[in-house]
C-alpha cells in the first residue's frame, strides 16, 4: 500500500512568499466547515502540498478550521485513506480518475470503481505532454511517426498520456519504435544520450528542463485545438486530458506559449456520500475568497472560477452543484454532462457488485483481466466508451 506519513502543519509559518490574509469576502457564518479538516496530498516537496497548505493557512485565518495533511507517497497511499474514511478528502492526481473507473492499480480486489465526487481542481500555466528532442524536424504528433518514443514499464499513466498523444496524430505504438524504459527519470536520461527521441512529462518538471539544456534541446509538438478529429482520437484514449495554451514549459520562452494540453492537478475530491459540509463550505472558500490565496504558492491561480471545467471526467458533489447553481454558473448542458457522469458511476458500481457477488478468480491476475471484462461489457451495454480494456 505504500506508506504514509501523518504531518501536521504549523499554518502560521508558511512558506517563503505565502500571502498574508486579511479580510474575508465570506462571512464566517456562511461557511459551514468541519472544524478539523484532514486529507491526503502528494509529498512535501509537491506543489500539491504546498497549494495545500496556503489554503490550510486561509482556512486557519479567517474560519478558525485546522488542517491536518497526510503526503501520501504514491497513488494507493493517498487513496486508501478516503475509501476507508481516514480521511474525508484528498488532494489527488489523474489516479483519481483511475480509481472513479476502477481501472489499472485499482482494479484489483480490494478496490473496484470509487464512488468519488470533485470539489474544485488546478488547471495552472502549465502542460503535460510528450517532449520531443529538440533536433528532430517534429512539429506536431503525426511527425513522431518511424521515430523512437519512450514507454516506461510499469507506469501505465505516463504510457497512456504518450498513446494518446500519438492518436491525436493517427498513430500508435506500432508506428513508433518503441524504446523501454525502466523508469521516468531514465527515459530522460534515454533520450539526452541519444537511446530515444520522447518522454512523457510535465512541462515544467526537471527532467524536461534537463533535456531543453542539453545538446539535442525540446521541442513541444503542437495539438491543434481546431483539429476536431484528433483531440476526439487523443481522448478516445484518455478522456482527462483537455486543450491548453500552456505558458510554463522547458524550452519555451517568457511570452511565448506551446498550444498543447493538460489535466488539472491536484484533483481535491471526496466521497460522495460525504455530509459533513466540505464541499459546500471549501468550495465556497476557494471561488469567493480566490483573491486572498491566489499568490500564496505556485499554482493557486488554477483554482480560479474560469478555470474550473465543468464538463470533465468525474462528477462533481451534490453540494458543489449546488453552490454553481446558486451563483448562476450551473446550465442545462452542465448537468446533462453531471447526470451521464453519475449514471456512469452507477453502472460501474452495480458492475462491481454483481462480480464480486459471482464467484471471480482467487488469482490476482485473473481476478483483474475478469473484472476488466465485466466491466467494459457493462459500460457497453449501457451506451457507454469503456476506454479502458
């Protein structure tokens, strides 16, 4: 499972450059929050745990609430907690999507598909995306085709981001000369000694900054938002990601911006049948009070209004839809999309237990590939894109 750390935060010393509060738009009395607050996040060194922080700091100000944060050192560690109600809430990744689908680490016996809502997410300046050496004549993901592209073994988010990217330009693995890696640092370390022309990153992260400083140098191969076809190719694969002019990356210049993707992080989901008046009361913190924290640590402008898609891959909790209804942000198509989101889930659900209830495979293995097929069949048989097989 990973081990987890429990760390509690001194929110009245924060880290260098946090913003100092000072007034409230809210009035206390219209924030109905737990007085304790605990919840899973990446490490201590993450810009999740930092964004963490700063808003722990707001909530301590102005509403007297503490928050306890426990860094979870991988995606099971920071999961467990909230399906076994350690925790109400966590300040996850991607794998938030992979556990809502009950697919890859959390297809197995122990987990299946989570019933899991969103409060808010982080769409920042930044990208993630396939970083191509800079001295190849690759402008966009059809040029990638005969050239060497990283998989990671055992990283199925990072193999998955690249697939997808080379759908967009009609291509797959079998276009590519695919060069294994047995790790993500690695494959950088690959493709700056001239062992692989790509890795799968985050366009800011050291390693992409590594290979932009390096005699071959990065290139960002541009996916057009207007190329209709490819974006439904590239989220036919992965559903999360979303078009985006990215402004931070390895290699691009203050001023410029590579049009490419992304997917928001950290994702702050929790249960759905959670009713302590989290989301209602962080929700509320995070829209109205944007202003007080939105330069407190990197990535806090991400949680801005504008910059909520409210139209993603996970529904949102009742009581956020809510509060987007009450302020005049909520249309008929929004909940359309939250209504097909939550009957998916159900149906995912129902999935799960009619497996778990026939008698599946003691063995691990078969266990999953089973549960991968009743789960697909079901989704099918709904109207539904299992994506994953």
């Amino acid at each position: 499972m990973g081990v987890l750390k429990s760390t509690s935060i001194l929110f009245s010393a924060l880290v260098t450059g946090s913003l100092m509060i000072s007034g409230s738009a809210l009035a206390a009395e219209d924030v109905n929050l737990p007085k304790t607050i605990a919840m899973t996040a990446y490490g201590t060194g993450s810009a999740g745990y930092t964004q963490m922080v700063s808003i722990g700091n707001l909530l301590q100000n102005e509403y007297g609430v503490s928050v306890r944060i426990l860094p979870g050192e991988n995606d099971v560690s920071r999961m467990t907690p909230l399906r076994t109600g350690r925790v109400p809430m966590c300040a996850c990744g991607i794998a938030s999507y992979y556990g809502s689908e009950g697919v890859l680490m959390f297809a197995g016996k122990e987990w299946g598909p989570q019933p899991i809502r969103v409060i808010a997410t982080s769409t920042a300046s930044f990208g993630l995306g396939v970083a191509v050496a800079g001295d190849l004549d690759v402008k966009r993901p059809a040029d990638l085709k005969g050239k060497r592209v990283s998989y990671v073994r055992g990283d199925d988010a990072l193999n998955i981001g690249t697939e997808a990217f080379l759908a967009f330009g009609g291509l797959t693995w079998d276009d590519v000369k695919k060069v294994e890696f047995p790790g993500y640092g690695r494959s950088f370390d690959g493709v700056i000694a001239g062992q692989s022309d790509t890795g799968f990153t985050m366009s800011v992260a050291p390693p992409a900054q590594q290979l932009a400083a390096s005699p071959r140098g990065i290139t960002w191969p541009t996916l057009d938002p207007n190329d209709k076809e490819g974006w439904k190719r590239l989220q036919a694969v992965a559903p999360y990601f979303q078009p985006h002019k990215v402004t931070s990356a390895a290699g691009i210049e203050k001023g410029s911006a590579w049009q490419g993707a992304t997917y928001p992080y950290p994702i702050l989901v929790i249960n759905a049948n959670e009713k302590s008046g989290l989301a209602d009361g962080l929700i509320k913190v995070l829209i109205e009070d944007y202003d007080k924290f939105k330069d407190a640590a990197p990535g806090n402008a991400g949680y801005a209004l504008e910059q909520q898609n409210t139209q993603w891959v996970i529904p949102f909790h009742d009581e956020v839809v809510a509060y987007y209804k009450e302020i005049g942000h909520w249309t008929d198509e929004m909940q359309a999309h939250q209504d097909q989101l939550v009957q998916r889930q159900e149906v995912l659900q129902k999935a799960w237990k009619g497996y778990k209830g026939g008698n599946p495979p003691e063995d691990d293995d078969a266990f999953r590939k089973g549960w991968m097929e009743a789960r697909a069949k079901a989704l099918e048989a709904a109207g539904m894109n299992p994506v994953f097989r």
